[in-house]
C-alpha cells in the first residue's frame, strides 16, 4: 500500500482559504493529530492545514504550501 501524498497548494490559495477560515497554521492544534498526520504523511511540511471536500465529504487534511514567486528586478 502506498503512502497519501499531502495535497500541495499555491501562496494564494492558502491566503484565500484562510481567509475564509478553511485553512491556517498548524500551531493552535492537538499535538497527537498532528503526530498523527506526520506519521502518515512523510512528505507533508508540518505547518499548514486545510479543509477540503473529497467524495462529497469535508475533511481536515494537512496541506503543503508552495514558496512565494521571487520578485525579479
């Protein structure tokens, strides 16, 4: 059996879904989830979570967030 691959996602969209509050900062949540998830999801981060809808049901997921673009001059 494979290993979930954690769902990486763009600056933006992370600022856009936080701002509707289904994503934001791992800090604030329990530790044993989050050992939870560092233990099933090897490639994930550890600092972002999201809500998505997979097979019509909504899911608390971690989530990767993709660097910001660099400013070229």
């Amino acid at each position: 059996m494979s290993e979930p691959v954690t769902d990486t996602i763009t600056r933006a969209e992370f600022d856009r879904r936080q701002h509707l509050g289904s994503a934001g900062e791992t800090t604030g949540l329990d530790k044993k989830a989050l050992a939870d998830w560092r233990k099933r999801r090897r490639d994930w981060q550890g600092k972002f979570w999201t809500l998505l809808t997979v097979e019509g049901v909504l899911r608390f997921d971690p989530v990767n967030v993709a660097p910001r673009p660099r400013k070229t001059r």
